[in-house]
C-alpha cells in the first residue's frame, strides 16, 4: 500500500501541518495523520488523476502526444 503525503494538508484533530498521507485501501481512498492518528476516508468527488512528477512512475501518468517542432533559422531570411 502507498502512501503519500499531501504537502499543505492540515490535521483536522491535532492541528498540525505536512503529516497528512492519503492511500488507497480496497478502492476506497483514505487520509491518515502520522502524528496523532486520525484517519477517515477521504470523498471521491474532485480527486483529480495523477499527475507525472519526478516521484511518480510514468506508467502512472496519461500519455502525451507527440509535437513536432520546426526550428527556424533567422540568419537565412
């Protein structure tokens, strides 16, 4: 199970910043805080889909189409 921790979050119960994790647990999404133990699971609705990072595995991330790029020389004009 991964989890990971959600920069900025604060913890509803203790009060405290960047301990917040959020993880995934028979298709249901859960946020944890590493500090006091609060846990609930977290809504569906706005969770956006994950974005590629350094962190993250491409294979996570949706597929980018390819550019062409056409590079101009402006000595030539």
């Amino acid at each position: 199970m991964k989890k990971r921790f959600i920069a900025g979050a604060v913890c509803p119960r203790c009060s405290e910043m960047d301990k917040i994790v959020m993880y995934e647990k028979d298709e249901i999404n859960y946020r944890e805080c590493v500090e006091c133990g609060y846990e609930d699971e977290m809504p569906v609705a706005g969770l956006a889909h994950e974005i590629a990072t350094r962190v993250t595995e491409k294979s996570a991330a949706p597929e980018a189409s390819e550019q062409v790029l056409n590079f101009v020389d402006p000595s030539k004009d």
